[in-house]
C-alpha cells in the first residue's frame, strides 16, 4: 500500500541486489505464497486500521504514529543484520524527497481522507496507482513507450474510477474533497518512485538500508509538522493506539520486509501482483468490521480499475520470450 508498490518499469529500482535468477522450488514456492498472502492481508486491512486510528486522534498524529513505529521495526531489523547506513550528502537528500512522496505525504493524505470518505473508497482509491504510474512513465521515462493494450487498460481504469465514483449520479452523496485526497496519495506513491528510479537506482546500497533511512525522515518530517497542525495528542485512547502501532509495525515496518523478501524471492512482476488483492481485502474489513455501506457500483467499479490497472502492467508474450 501504502504500499508502495512501484510502477512496472520501475519496480525493481529498489529490488535487493543478487535476486535469484532462477525460479525457488516447490518448499519455497509454498512459503513465498503464504508471506504474499501475509502482505496482501496486512496491507488491505490497513485502511481500517487508519480509519479506526482517527477516530482517536488528528490524521497527522495517525501518520507520525505509522512512522515511527514503523521506522522502529526497520531500524531493529538493520541492527540485527548490520546493515550499514548510505553516504552521501546527495543520496540523504533524495532519501528525503522519496520519503516525502512515498510515505510521509500519501500517508497523511490517506488518514486525512478517511476523516469523510469509507475506507473502502480509500482501499479502492489506492488501487488506482498503477494507472498514475503507467501515465507518468510515459512522460518521465523515455524508455517506456506507449503500446494499445497499455492505453486501453489506462482507459479502462479510469471508466472503473468513474463508476466507482457514480458519474451518472453527478457524485452525488460523495465527499469530493476526502476522495481528491485519496486519489493524490496514491498519485504521490508513482511519483516517488520514478523519482527513486531516476536518483538512486545502482547505488549499491541494499533495499533495507535505503528503506530504512527514509522511513526514518519520513518520520522526521512528520515530527516536525504534526505539532504546528495538530498538536500533542490530549488522551491516548487505547483502540486507536493499537490500531497505530499495528498500522506502523505491521502495514508499514512488516510489510517492506515482506515486500522486498517477495521481490528477491520471485521477482517484481509476481511480488507487485499484491495490488490486486488490497481493495478487494480492505471493501470487505470495511463492510465486514466498521459496517459500512456498499452499493453496487463500488465492487463493479473496482474490478474494472484492477483490470485496466492489470492490463496497464501487461507486456505482449513475444516481449517476455525475449526477456
């Protein structure tokens, strides 16, 4: 989700370096599924967990929380392996840009979002940013070029938002403001990783000591901004604590273990395949948990967006032969 998941061409910026060539065995392909399946769980619940944590406190309290928590996984994790921390003037300065727009800007975006829009309209929302991806890369990476099936599922998805959305109804009964929020954060993840792609791709570091500095100025970032907008919290209630700790331990610390142990494991293409499963996931936590409503068009609309979004990360088979 929240994750980041990278757009297809650049979905391997960040892969761990020495990613086995070949395809694990039947042991390891059993245990690869059971961790996919970890993570799609993890992250479509997330969405809860975000809306269950503004209940208790401001969305940028929720952000700050994720962020350190999280940050605190990473940086265990780190100690443990002894992982080396990048150098570099250059590289802490993209680190903090990418900690901007991959975690520090949608995530506050998300938890400000949920303030008026369900979170399965979020979960949804969040889906959307392949197709963000794939439009940008079309611009920013010059080695990507358009194809018919890629413009046609960048089509096909945004006819799958406009019937999430209710077009013919005029959106009415649509919160315009929380779902333009949700909508931006999941632009923000495409952009942070073009920009990641562009600035620190091949810089020898491995995934987790880049990973876990940024978290760590997202973090920061957060720090720095929460107080002036949303102050200390007054009471610390303890359900929308524990949703917090677990949005950062797990939806965000956990979760980029998991992330990168897959893309190591079996590739980014089979490891990015975890999109597909977040909305689906986080609609029924959001029916199933919180209660809330779901009309015919939210589900029909979703698979719509995944499919165009399936399509947009599809590649013609003679390509694949020859890759």
């Amino acid at each position: 989700m929240s994750t980041a998941t990278p757009p297809r061409p650049s979905s391997a910026s960040l892969a761990p370096r020495h990613a086995p060539a070949s395809a694990p065995g039947r042991g390891a392909a059993l245990d690869w599924r059971v961790r996919f399946a970890a993570l799609s769980l993890i992250w479509g619940f997330s969405f809860l967990l975000i809306k269950v944590g503004t209940q208790g406190y401001a969305p940028f309290q929720v952000t700050f929380g994720r962020l350190l928590f999280g940050t605190l996984v990473l940086a265990a994790v780190m100690a443990v392996k002894r992982e080396r921390l990048p150098r570099g003037r250059r590289t802490w300065l993209h680190l903090t840009v990418a900690a901007l727009f991959l975690n520090a800007a949608p995530f506050s975006l998300f938890a400000y979002a949920e303030l008026t829009i369900p979170s399965t309209l979020a979960g949804i929302c969040n889906a959307t940013s392949p197709l963000w991806g794939m439009a940008l890369s079309l611009v920013a990476l010059s080695e990507d070029r358009p194809t018919r099936r890629r413009v046609a599922g960048l089509g096909l998805g945004f006819l799958g938002v406009l019937t999430v959305l209710g077009a013919w109804q005029g959106f009415s009964g649509l919160d315009a403001r929380g779902t333009a929020m949700a909508l931006l954060a999941s632009l923000c993840y495409p952009v942070g990783w073009i920009y990641v792609r562009r600035t620190l791709a091949g810089s020898g570091y491995s995934s987790l000591s880049l990973t876990g500095p940024q978290l760590g100025l997202a973090t920061l970032q957060l720090a720095l901004v929460t107080p002036l907008f949303a102050g200390l919290p007054r009471s610390f209630p303890l359900v929308p604590l524990l949703a917090v700790a677990a949005l950062g331990a797990l939806g965000t610390g956990l979760a980029v273990l998991l992330q990168y142990g897959l893309v190591t494991e079996v590739g980014p293409t089979t490891a990015q395949m975890v999109t597909y499963f977040i909305p689906v996931i986080a609609t029924a936590a959001g029916v199933a948990v919180l209660g809330e409503h779901l009309s015919w068009n939210t589900p029909v609309g979703a698979a719509v967006v995944l499919a165009g979004a399936a399509l947009t990360q599809s590649r013609p088979r003679a390509r694949r032969r020859a890759q």
